[in-house]
C-alpha cells in the first residue's frame, strides 16, 4: 500500500474540483437536447480531436493497454500502429461525410436512414449493453487502484468515481465530457512520462529492457524476442504468449475489430459529430492519430517493464489466486514504485483523469443511443424537446448504475483488454460488415442488414460458446455450450476468432439476404447515405496541414515506419 503525502492529495482534490467545476460551468449553456447530446455541433476539430482519441484513452487503455503490455509485450503495439491508425484514416476520409453529412444523431439513426426502423433498433440495444459493460471496466480499474494504492474499500471506490462521472456529465452533457477529456488527455501525457523515463532509466534503457525481456520470453518457453518485437514471432501462434498467427493478427484486429470499433462506435463517432463543420469533423480522427501513434510508449512500455522486474528480480506484481500475475496491476504498482511525493500524485492523478474520460465517454454515448434510438423510438414518440432532455439526464443516472453492477463482472479476467475485446467481438465486429456493405453497395437492404447482424452476433455467441481459452473453466471465458470444440492459447486469439467468425458470418447473410430481397430505399432516398450516391467531398483550395487525404497519407506513413523500427 502507497503513502500520499499532503501534495500528493492537494493534486488529486484540485482535479476533482476542476472537472466538477467545467461541468458548472458549462451547464448554462446546455439549453436543448442536442446541446446536452451534441454540444449543439460546435467545437473547432483540435479540440473534437483530442476529445475523439481521449473518449478511447479510458481505463481498458491506460490500465488495460499497460496489463497486455506485460501480459504479451511489444505485439500489444498492433493494437495501434495495426488496429488504430489504419481505420481512423479510413473513417477520416470515407465515413465522417456520411455520418455528418446524414445529420444523424447516432449511429443506430444513420441504420435506420441507410437501411430501417428494426436494424437501427437491434444496434441501439447491443451497442447500449456494450457501453454499459465499457464504463463498468473503467469503474473496475478505478476502484482497484484505490483499493490496492491507498487501501480504499472496493465498494465506496466504485460509488465515489460514479458519483464524479455523473456529477459533471449531468450538468454539461457532452460539452463537458468533451472538455474534460482535453484536460484528462494534457493529465495522462504529464503523469505518464516521468514514470516511463524513470523505469526506462532504471533497467538500463531500451537495451537493457530488451536484455530483461529475453528472460522473460525464454523462461516461458518462447523465442528471446518473443516480449520486445512485434511482427517477428507472428510465423506460428505457438511462437508469441499472444498465441495468434499473422492472418488473425491481420483480419481479426487489423481489419474486423479495428475497423468495427473506430468506424462504427459512436462512443468516438459523438465526438466527430459534435464538430462545427463537415471539414473539421473530417480532420477530428486524422489530427487524433498523430498523438495516438505515439501511446504505445506511454502506456505499453509501464508494462513491459513491471513483467521484466516481476521475472528478473522477484515478485513484482501481485498474484491472483491461480498463482497467475494480475496484470491489471502492472501499471499502479509501477507508479508506486517509481514516483516520488508530488509526482506520485500527478500520476495518480492521471489515472483518475483515464478512469473519468472511459466512464464519461462511454456514458455520454449510452444516453444519446438511450433517449434517441430506443426511448423517443419505441417507448414515448413525439414528446418535446424539454421533455428529452431530462430523460437524458436520467438515461445518465441510471447508466451509471449499471455500469455499477458490470465493474463486477470484470473481476473474473486478469486483464481488461481481454473482455473488452470479447465485447468488440460481438457488437462492432458484425457491425462493421454491415456498414460496409450498407455504404457501398446500394443493393443492402434493410432485411438483409437486420438478419446479418443478428447472424453475425450468434456466430460470435456459438463460437465463444464452444471454444476456451488455455488453463479456462467454462463460463464466462467461453465453453457455455457443454461442448469444447477447440482451446485457443489466450483470452485475446480467443476474440480474434471469435470476431472474424462475426463478421463473415454477416458479411455472408447481409449479401444473401439482400440479393433475395426487395430494395425499400430509392436512389434518392439514399442519397447522403451510400458513397456511389454521395458527392464527392474536396480538398480543393485547403492548405496541406488541413487536407484529410494529405494528413492521412502522413499518418499511415508514419505508422508504416515504426512498425518497421519494431519489426
């Protein structure tokens, strides 16, 4: 357990004073519904990006990133440089038109635009579930922070970062989620820096880290580069602790779920949304991926150097009662280790900031999808303004509850990153095929999109249910169907499976289906909605730092470089 000194607290008071004041602040101007869900479109694109990549800087990043990181070492980089950059260019330049351009109010109301009423409600309803599972996670990861830095009861950790997130959600709707998480993203750079510095110093730099990390890999029986190279090892699943081969490396991360979650989560989309013009909701993600190319460094590394200190020099990390690390641990007990008074507090600090902006984001989006897609939808139609905007409010009282109730949940896996990808696999995956067919092909129909995604969620459903990963009992790790027809190395080949399974299985339906079906959607009807029937967005006349084509181009050939320095 950690000691605070005085400074240490006098941080963490001030930065809860700050959020709950932006939150005061700003709640004179939250005047109607789509001021309190969509900050009334108003914010320049430096900002929305900034917000775009902090929404998704939560705890399953900071804390989960961190625990993969030691749990699987540098191939935790693919979840960037393979499983990021490449789809927030792709939604950059080809998807933000449709969304902004539809003047939708979500994701699942672009599927009702593009497709029909029933798809746009079964996506409001998984992707409501998903949310409220995402910010259970960030709840977890706080609540075990306190308890194992500050000797905090598990269950008043929980209430108190509920209370927080709903406290200056409640007041300022989105704006204030938004602000807070341009302040949270300054906090988690400043807070993690010195520790990485400091632990990077302390081994010996990279190249003692490397040397530290062979023992690592060696000693569980794996290639000496096995924890500090990221491609290398990809020839065989028996090769690499991540237990994946380059093909589901490839199409489960780097196309299904990457490109699921950043082109379809309205979790980030939001974000996009709310800028003040098509241009600059174009440029949010693009501006967001230079930062985010550059986190591996600050959230990987922690954990590669707490399993390197945890093999080389003894116990480091605690054990969970299996005997396994609890790598979810990896970074807390590194900022314990290394920080002094004062910088203790800031890092502290930044993982609060981390905690707030995964909970805030993933709260903001549930009540959006709540009150638009399925309340004003289905349960009360045609109410006023005033009216949806305190179901709003409500939407953010009673999502905080039950995510409340998912943090539990989470205490069955020793790394967050593992259940939120298991989550991916059955909400973005097959929703991904259905957005790509949806912009592309004009012939999508609404049958065919609404049996697809269903299709898509049971064949991510049975093929979870009849597979385990190694050293798993059945239950919530998989094997629920009596059956165990296959055992995969990890919890994360497990997901990557399990969501190319998804979104073949609705890429395939989607297809049949339409082709046997009748088109309800004229050309005109769809125009806006599919890429062949859209004009073309132009950079004619823009300044080359402003162009989505030109930064994206930049954004994957820097991408492009580091995954060959780390090959």
């Amino acid at each position: 357990m950690i000691r605070l000194g005085w400074v240490d607290y006098t941080v963490l008071l001030l930065y809860l004073a700050f959020v709950l004041g932006i939150g005061w602040v700003l709640r004179r101007f939250v005047r109607s519904s789509e001021d309190f869900f969509l900050s009334g479109r108003s914010i320049p694109a430096w900002i929305a990006g900034l917000a775009f990549i902090s929404a998704n800087l939560g705890a399953q990043e900071v804390i989960g990133m961190g625990a993969s990181g030691a749990k699987y070492g540098m191939m935790t980089s693919h979840f960037y440089w393979v499983g990021a950059i490449p789809a927030m260019v792709f939604v950059g330049i080809f998807m933000m038109p449709f969304y902004y351009g539809s003047r939708a109010r979500s994701v699942p109301e672009y599927l009702k635009l593009r497709f029909d009423e029933k798809t746009r409600g079964f996506n409001a309803m998984t992707f409501a579930v998903m949310t409220v599972f995402s910010s259970g996670i960030s709840m977890y990861a706080f609540a075990k922070l306190l308890e194992l830095l500050l000797g905090w009861n598990f269950h008043a950790s929980v209430l108190l970062s509920a209370v927080i997130v709903l406290g200056y959600i409640f007041l300022g709707g989105l704006t204030s989620a938004i602000y807070n998480e341009v302040l949270q993203f300054f906090l988690i750079v400043l807070g993690f820096l010195p520790l990485v510095l400091l632990g990077l110093k302390d081994v010996g730099g990279w190249a003692g880290l490397t040397a530290k990390l062979t023992t690592v890999a060696t000693n569980a029986g794996y290639p000496a580069g096995a924890w500090s190279e990221s491609w290398r090892h990809l020839d065989s699943a028996a090769a690499n602790p991540m237990g994946v081969e380059w093909f589901s490396m490839v199409m489960g991360l780097g196309f299904v779920l990457s490109f699921g979650y950043w082109c379809t989560d309205f979790l980030v989309v939001q974000r996009a949304m709310a800028a003040d013009s098509m241009a600059a909701a174009r440029r949010t993600p693009l501006l967001a991926a230079f930062p985010k190319m550059l986190f591996p460094f600050l959230v990987i590394l922690p954990g590669m150097l707490a399993i390197a200190l945890h093999v080389t020099r003894g116990t480091f990390l605690p054990l969970m009662s299996d005997g396994t690390p609890n790598y979810n641990l990896a970074v807390p007990v590194m900022l314990g280790h290394y920080l002094p008074s004062g910088l203790l507090g800031l890092g502290l600090t930044a993982l609060m900031a981390s905690f707030m902006s995964g909970m805030a984001g993933n709260v903001t989006a549930f009540n959006t999808v709540w009150t638009y897609d399925i309340y004003q939808s289905y349960l009360r139609p045609g109410r006023s303004d005033a009216h949806y905007l305190r179901m709003g409010q409500a939407a953010t009282v009673f999502g905080i509850i039950l995510s409340g109730a998912a943090a539990y949940a989470t205490t069955r896996f020793n790394n967050i990153m593992d259940m939120l990808q298991l989550v991916f696999a059955f909400v973005n995956a097959p929703l991904f095929a259905t957005f790509l067919l949806g912009m592309f092909w004009r012939r999508t129909t609404g049958h065919g999109a609404f049996f697809g995604l269903l299709t898509g969620t049971l064949a991510a459903a049975i093929q979870h249910g009849l597979t385990l990963p190694h050293g798993a009992t059945p239950g919530l790790k998989g094997g629920f169907l009596g059956a165990v027809v296959h055992t995969y190395p990890s919890e994360m080949a497990q997901n990557f499976w399990s969501a190319i399974f998804a979104w073949t299985a609705c890429f395939t339906t989607t297809i049949v289906i339409s082709l046997l079906t009748q088109r309800t959607k004229s050309d005109a009807d769809l125009k806006g909605l599919v890429y062949s029937l859209t004009p073309r967005q132009t950079d004619r006349g823009l300044p080359w730092y402003k162009a989505p084509v030109t930064l994206g181009i930049i954004a994957l050939g820097l991408t492009l470089v580091l995954n060959v320095i780390f090959w």
